[in-house]
C-alpha cells in the first residue's frame, strides 16, 4: 500500500506542476487599452464525422477583401489548422449590438453546401489572442458549474418524418470577450475568456437596405436578438444577412489560468485515479509473481545446480538449467528482430522525453500544433539510439552485414509510417479539405527523415558495431536441443495472446482518453497521470514478460527471443480490437475517407505500441536470462 500512495502523490504532484507551468515558457500576455483593437481570426472547420478540416473560407460567408494567412508552426500545418484574418471588428471594452458584417446571396450550390456542412456536424474555430472560441454548457445538476466546448456549430437540422429536413444556419453571433485588469501588475485588459452564443435568426432590414448605414427590423441596440425570434432557413436560394453582438465582461481569472476552463474535470480526474489504482494492483499481482519466483523458485533452482554433490542428480532433471546450451542461440530472422528493437527504443526515447516538457509545461494546448511538432522533431533526432541498439544486438547475433540493418533500421517503421501517411493525404487532397499537406510540407518531411534521421540512425549504428560485442553467459551448441512437446498452454500463439491482456488492461482507460482527445477533438492535458500510466506499463510489460519467459525455460523451450517480444507487444492486438470497438460504439463516421483516416492511423498507433511494448518485454527477459544463467556453474 506504501507503493500506492507514493505513485498516487507523485501523480498528484506532476499533474498540479503541469497544469500550474503551462505558461511557463514564455507565452507573454498581452495587454488592450480601452477602445483598442482586439483581432479576431477564424479558423479550420471541422467535424468528428468526417475527420477532414476545410478552411472557414471556403463556405460562402462574409470575407475580408485581402486574406492574411498567419505564419503556423509544422503541427498547425498537420493538423489542418488555417488561421485568417476576419472582418469582424472588436474594441476593448466597447460593447456592440446587432452589428451588421454583411449581406449575401446565395444559390443552389451555394445552399447544398451549407446542408452539407451542417448535416456532417461540422463545427466554428474562432481564436481572440490564442484563445478559441467556445460555448458554454450548464451542469444540469448543479447550473453554477461552467463547462466549456471549444467552438460552435454552423448550423441546425431538423429531421422531418416522410418529408425534407430542414437547415437552419446560425447567422448572428454573440461574443461574450472577459477580460481582466490589475492597475497593479500591469496597464490596460487583458483577455483571459472568448465565449460565443450562436442564433439564428432570419433578419429583415428597416426599408431599403443601405450598404453604409443597415438598419434592421429584427434587432438593433434596445432590441437584442432571442433564440424566439423567426430561424434563418437554408433551404432554398436566398438572402442572409450576417451580424453580431459584442460584450465585454471583466472577470478575476488571471491570465495564466484562462486555460482552466477547458482543463478542469473533476469528474475524470476520479476515473484516472480508479485507472491507476487499477493498474497498480495489476503490477502488485505480477511484483508478488515475479518476487516468488526470484526469491524462491530460482534461489532453489540455482542452489541445486550449483550443488555438487547432487551435480551428477541434476544432470537427469528437467528444468530452465538443460537448455544453457541453446538458450543464446541467435533468433529465427536476427536483422528483423533487431531493427524492431530499435525502432522500439526510437519510440521510447521520443515518448520519454515528449514526457519531460510535457510536464514542464511546453506542450500547453496555448502551443498549438506544439505537442505533433515536438513529437516529429523528436522522433527525427532519436534515429541515433535505434541504430545504436539494432546494431549492437545484430553484432551480438554474430551478423556482419551492419550496413544493410542500418539501411532497414533507418527505413522500415519511417517508411511504413511515410507510406499509410501518402496514401491517406491523397484521399484527404481529393476532398479538398484543409487537413491535407501541402508539397512543401511533404518536402519538409521527407527531409527531416534523409537529412536528419536517417545520418543520426548511421552514425548511431556505426558506434554501435564499433563497440565490443556483447558476451553472454553461456555459449551455444552447434546442434540445437530438441524440443519436447509442450503443454497447450505453453503453446506460442496462446502463450503471447494471454500475455498481452495485462498490459493493455493497465492502460486502456487512458487509451479511452487519448482516443477521444484525437477523434472528439477534445483537450488532453492530464500529462501527470499519463507519465504514471506509463510506468505501470512499463512494470507491466517486463514482469509479465519475465513470469512467461520462466515458465517457457522451465518447459526446456530456448526459443525465447521472439517469444519475449510478442508476449508483451501483443497487447497492440488489443489496443486495435479495441480501436474497433470504439469506432462502433462511440463515433458515427458514415464517409469511407473518415474511415479510412480513423483505422490507417490506428493501425499506426498499434503498430507503433507493438514495437514499443515488444522492445521493453524483450529487454526486461533478456536481463532476467542473463541474471539466472549467470548465477549456474556450467560444465
């Protein structure tokens, strides 16, 4: 139970620490005068049905004469992100009511692609410096509780029986802009909430309507626009005109909490740590498993073998001791098997170290595009460790060939990743949709992995068959050891499919949230339970890995390398099986591109599991076979 309470309160800790330095980095706050410009810029559109951004700009609304695209960083360009200017005009402190933006026509086309956008669900991302938009949703059990969602639909559908359905579009919008001042601190307002109010409302202008002067009959400042008032159809060809509402509210969060509002979950806060307690009774099983056989099964094992006045008794005994002399014999497909190490300790490397600023605050949802960015970048640089570790185990394996398992190290996971990525840009380009990298960027890309990557994977090979080959307990014989037959659950395929269960069982929880932050578009921040979930998984995978790679040497089976890779790397099944379940259970994705985006990158995110999960079961048996083999007399 000690063990417990101090993962807990490390937990507690990083997770207070991080959501408390998530500006920490130097987003410098930015102070408004009375009366001076606060620019507002739109953003993508986008919709979890679908899974593809398009540009604001690209539906038929109210646009600025000359477009500005703001610069953005790799991520925002990954992730579909297009900030532009807008013509929507904001004073700090100066409250507008039924501001007319602009009057447009609209035809068929027009209107088809309004309903469409609309019957997809497709949602508004508006940003007021660096903050997005969101609407406000009440707690129906307790209405003083705020919660926040980021943007705001395009529109409404009614659903009639036996006849069309109709569109409704949200055409008239009410910002609520909260502000907070401090003479003491510092001069001016700065922002710290960006809230908006859709309505729609079908506007009719007070006589002939007057480009420079519109009035309306519908709302003006004594008459504010009610969720009563006549809906805006779109339907049919027509007129809409488009207006807005501004308010400004003072509030007492300061800047550097107006992140809160999104982060805070005090209810999910309570399933994490039901998640983690879970975990840990997992790892407390498998420690008590691992401890009885170290302590006792082991220590008998390696008293009687080392005894040697029952030396000549344990010569006809059956046990993990008979197979020394096969039990280093190099694995079926050594190139493969090291690369896969390799790329798993690329992987490790990258999620450690995402981890450490994660928890420093440099991955706030205030970076946006930080946290792909920073996961690239990191990726790329981490070619040096896995062409160290493939080549160091492949030179153990008594291979000469270094320079292909270099070549495949630095290739096979880059390339499979590359290649499922192309494939599904081509699908996305076809669509038209924002999300799609430009050529440039695909430059960008196959740059970081020739120029940086693939020299950093060389160079990280080369030190490693330079280094003294690793030598291991025992020699191998010449002539493999027969192997008896096996009991039926010690047969592989039930061996590595049961292996994988306690893994994933540590972590799917968290899995839950990872996945909804990706295709609800929801904010993941929980970075202090993720780092423990982690390092259960981590406890996880070597102990159950370690529990079935024993029980294999005891059955006189030295086919152990592969075996400790899949026992714990088959909880990637699971995590897909389980991404399956999700997409039927939780998400409503109709179009096959949607589709197609959600299982190719889930694959990838299994894949990548597999390898990493693979990689720590292999590691944690290999120092487990070392240890005890190092421990025996052999003759």
């Amino acid at each position: 139970m000690r063990l417990i309470f101090r993962l807990a309160a490390l937990a507690a800790v990083f997770q207070t620490a991080s959501s408390y330095f998530h500006y920490l980095p130097g987003v410098a706050p930015k102070q408004f005068a009375d009366g001076q410009d606060v620019q507002m810029s739109v953003n993508k559109i986008n919709s979890v049905k679908t899974q593809l951004p398009y540009k604001y700009y690209s539906l038929p609304v109210c646009k600025p004469a000359h477009i500005v695209d703001v610069a953005e960083n790799l991520g925002e360009v990954l992730a579909g992100d297009k900030i532009e200017n807008s013509l929507y005009e904001l004073k700090m402190k100066q409250d507008e009511y039924c501001k007319v933006l602009c009057r447009k026509q609209y035809d068929k086309k027009d209107v088809k692609q309004f309903q469409k956008m609309i019957h997809d669900d497709y949602r508004v991302h508006w940003i007021i410096d660096n903050l997005p938009s969101a609407i406000r949703i009440f707690d129906e059990r307790d209405p003083s509780i705020e919660h926040f969602e980021s943007g705001f639909p395009l529109g409404i559908i009614v659903f009639m029986k036996g006849k069309d359905d109709l569109y409704y579009l949200y055409n008239h919008i009410r910002f609520t802009i909260r502000y907070h001042e401090n003479p003491v601190l510092f001069d001016g307002a700065r922002v710290v909430g960006f809230l908006v109010e859709p309505f729609t409302v079908q506007h009719q202008s007070d006589g002939e309507y007057n480009e420079e002067n519109p009035k309306l009959k519908t709302c003006n400042e004594q008459k504010q626009v009610q969720h009563t008032d006549g809906a805006q159809p779109i339907n049919e060809p027509g007129e809409v005109i488009w207006t807005y509402d501004v308010t400004w509210e003072p509030s007492d969060v300061p800047w550097a909490s107006r992140w809160d509002v999104f982060l805070r979950s005090s209810e999910d806060d309570q399933i994490h740590w039901f998640s983690i307690i879970n975990s840990l009774m997992i790892v407390m099983f498998l420690t008590g498993m691992v401890a009885m056989i170290m302590m006792r099964a082991l220590n008998k094992d390696i008293a009687r073998y080392n005894n040697e006045e029952s030396a000549e008794d344990a010569q006809e005994e059956t046990g993990w001791k008979l197979v020394h002399g096969d039990v280093f014999r190099p694995p079926a497909m050594p190139m493969l098997f090291a690369v896969f190490c390799g790329s798993g300790v690329q992987i490790a490397a990258m999620t450690s170290t995402l981890m450490v600023f994660a928890l420093l605050g440099f991955l706030s949802p205030a970076h946006r595009g930080g946290l792909m960015t920073a996961m690239l970048l990191l990726f790329v640089f981490m070619g040096y460790p896995a062409g160290y570790v493939s080549s160091r185990l492949y030179k153990m394996f008594g291979e000469k060939n270094w320079k292909h398992n270099t070549l495949v190290t630095a290739m096979l996971f880059p390339g499979i990743v590359f290649s499922c990525f192309f494939v599904v840009n081509i699908f996305v380009w076809y669509q038209g949709s924002s999300g799609a990298v430009p050529f440039g960027t695909m430059f960008a890309l196959l740059v970081l992995w020739f120029g940086i990557s693939f020299p950093l994977s060389s160079i990280g090979a080369y030190s490693g068959f330079k280094k003294e080959t690793i030598s291991n307990p025992t020699r191998f014989n010449h002539i493999p050891r027969q192997i008896p037959p096996q009991p039926f659950y010690m047969n592989a395929l039930v061996s590595v499919l049961v292996g994988g269960i306690l893994p994933f069982g540590a972590v799917f929880i968290e899995v839950f949230f990872i996945m909804s932050s990706i295709w609800l578009h929801q904010i993941y921040y929980v970075f202090g339970f993720l780092m423990l979930v982690i390092l259960i998984l981590i406890a996880t995978c070597a102990e159950i890995t370690i529990v079935m790679c024993y029980f294999q040497l005891c059955s006189e089976d030295h086919r152990w390398w592969w075996r400790s890779f899949l026992t714990s790397g088959s909880s990637a099944i699971y995590l897909f099986l389980y991404s399956i379940m999700y997409f039927v259970t939780k998400l409503d994705m109709t179009k096959f591109t949607a589709g197609l985006i959600y299982f190719v990158y889930m694959f990838l995110c299994s894949f990548s599991f597999f390898l990493l999960t693979g990689m720590i079961g292999f590691f944690a048996c290999f120092w487990f076979v070392r240890k005890i083999y190092a421990a025996i007399k052999i003759d």
